[in-house]
C-alpha cells in the first residue's frame, strides 16, 4: 500500500514542473528587475511567479495543510504552533545564482510533520530535473519529472572526501573549517544542489556555517536522509522545524555516510 507521502509525490513533482515553467519564463527573458526584500537578499518576478503557482498547486492538492513559503513567512509562531503538519517551500532557492543566469537554482518543497521533514523535493528548472526522498522510503532523481532513477549517498566516503562549498556564501570561518578536515577534495555547487550532490553520491560532507532559514533545508534534509544520510548539528542536535519564534537555522552539517567522523566546526565569534 502506498504511503500518504507517497499518494502526494506526483502531485508535487506537477506542482514543481509548474513553478519551474513561471520560473524559465522569467530567466529567458529579458525582464529582470531586481528588488531587495527586507534582509536585503535579492527578489525577482520569477521568486514571486513560482510562489503563487506553488501555494495554489499545494492548496489543491492538500486544502487542509498550510504552507510557509519564503514568500510569505511573515506568520508568526502564535499561529504556527499548531501546526502539525505544514508544506516548508522555497519557489526559488539561489536568486543570486539566477541573477548571474548560471542554472543553479532550485525550487523546494517539504512536507514537515512534528517538526521533522519527512518528504524533499528539489527541482531544477533549467535541467527539468527533479530530486526527491521520502525518509525510511528512499530517494529518487527524475528526469523531466516524469522518469525516475534510485539514488543512495556514498558510504563510505571517497578517499581523500569530496567536500562541498558554497557559490554565493564562502566565509572566512568556513574557509578555516576546511583547512581543519585535512586532505579534501573542495567542489562547488550552488543552492540546495549541494544536498543533492550528497543524496546522490557525488560529495561526501557539506558543511554550512552560517545562516540559512528553513525553507533552504527542509526538502534538502529529507533527500538525505532517504538516500542514506544524515543532517545534524554541531552539538550533536537535529534540525527542528517550525518550532521557534524564529526561521534561522544555526549551522549544520550534512554527511553521506552516517557513521564518517567529521571534526566540530569552532563556535562564531
């Protein structure tokens, strides 16, 4: 019998086909205006064409789960404490990598339940490829969202490991973490994609130092852990969702292998 998460998938592979067509149409053509939302981070009318399809795709195919989209999470934890269940979206994860035209930006989409995500989709417009993982279920890639192909971390990790940077969000303090971790092989990948690239095998260990909301994790956190994985805090913690004041995440670590030893990061300043 297929699972309720299951029963959902196709509808959101749909909904995230959708939302990368308002997308493409923005990023092929020449309307790129760009505003600054209230952190100062980048906004475009693609942000806002794949939030609007998103939320009425996920409004139909679940009336009864609310949905906190980055578009929208100005909803307050008063109203959100009771959600048990709720839809944890990013209609375009990697504006700056959209802005700069490179492909690397996502759509994600998580279904959270008590605090955990329990399914990830992660789409990739300009690829039409789609990665989703549904935890104790496993983990898929799709091609054009329709053909799906099994995908597992890689465990144990190669020899040296394969260690992912950001793009857009290298620091100091991480520069320092991976002179720390020895002998390393560094790639680069932008947005969630650096989830992906470990939920497929590809790296070993993406370390994040620094701010990320919920919506940057959720999906992504999902993936892994179907494919094998494992997210964690440095202090040994799980990520917890939709259960502060607060959509900041602190930092984290994301690993194939859950057994690998990783050193922990030094506290910020």
């Amino acid at each position: 019998m297929n699972s309720f998460e299951q029963r959902l998938l196709p509808g959101v592979l749909q909904a995230c086909s959708d939302a990368a067509d308002a997308i493409l149409d923005v990023y092929e053509s020449d309307d790129f205006a760009v505003e600054a939302k209230h952190d100062k981070s980048p906004l475009t009318k693609a942000d806002m064409a794949s939030h609007h399809s998103l939320v009425a795709a996920l409004n139909k195919l679940t009336p009864g789960i609310p949905i906190l989209s980055e578009e929208s999470a100005d909803v307050d934890l008063e109203q959100r404490r009771d959600w048990r269940r709720l839809w944890v979206v990013d209609p375009l994860d990697g504006t700056r990598e959209f802005i700069k035209r490179n492909g690397e930006f996502t759509i994600n989409v998580a279904l959270v339940v008590d605090h955990v995500p329990v399914l990830g989709a992660i789409a990739v417009p300009v690829t039409r490829t789609a990665y989703t993982g549904i935890v104790g279920q496993g983990a898929h890639r799709w091609h054009d969202y329709t053909t799906p192909q099994p995908i597992e971390t890689r465990r144990p990790c190669a020899s040296p490991p394969v260690v992912l940077g950001s793009r857009s969000h290298a620091n100091a303090r991480t520069r320092a973490y991976f002179e720390m971790l020895g002998e390393h092989a560094l790639a680069s990948r932008g947005s969630a994609l650096k989830f992906c690239a470990v939920a497929e095998g590809e790296a070993d260990f993406y370390p994040r130092l620094g701010p990320t909301s919920e919506w940057d994790t959720a999906a992504g956190e999902a993936i892994v852990t179907a494919a094998g994985g494992r997210v964690w805090m440095p202090e040994g913690k799980p990520l917890r969702y939709n259960a502060r004041e607060t959509t900041l995440n602190g930092d984290f670590l994301v690993a194939g292998d859950p057994e690998a030893e990783w050193p922990v990061p030094p506290p910020a300043d």
